[in-house]
C-alpha cells in the first residue's frame, strides 16, 4: 500500500544532490559567509524566543550533515573559482 501524507505533513521536497529545500537554502547561506546561528536563522523556521544554544544545536547539526557538509564545500570551492 503506498504511503499517503495528510496536507500538513507532506513528505519535504528534495533536491536533485538530495538535500530539502531549507538544507539547501542552509548551505547557500553559510557557503555566503553566514555563521552557523544565522544560516539557521535565515533558512528555517525560528521563533523569536527560541533559545540561542537551541539554535546552535540545531544548525550545528545540520551543518555536520551527511549531504549537507559536502554541499557547502562544494558552494565554497565553486564561489573561490
């Protein structure tokens, strides 16, 4: 039996490298000289009163990646050219 998503829980869109759109966005962002903390900021979903070290965590985390940290090598490699 396939696999169905209520509306609000759709499977996340992914990237031809793999990545969701918000991981891409991540790495292009820190690939843009954004820290961590900002990248995190800027690509997912944060609330004003979100802790600081939740967020550290959390970008940390996605920075250490398995798709992501080759993403962002490569985007700083290409941009270095």
């Amino acid at each position: 039996m396939p696999l169905c998503y209520p509306t609000s829980m759709s499977a996340p869109v992914v990237t031809p490298q793999g990545l969701t759109a918000k991981q891409e966005a991540f790495a292009q962002a820190v690939a843009s000289g954004l820290s961590y903390s900002d990248a995190y900021r800027s690509a997912y979903n944060v609330g004003p009163n979100t802790p600081g070290t939740t967020i550290w965590d959390e970008a940390s985390t996605i920075a250490r990646h398995s798709l992501v940290s080759p993403m962002i090598k490569e985007l700083i490699a290409t941009a270095q050219q």
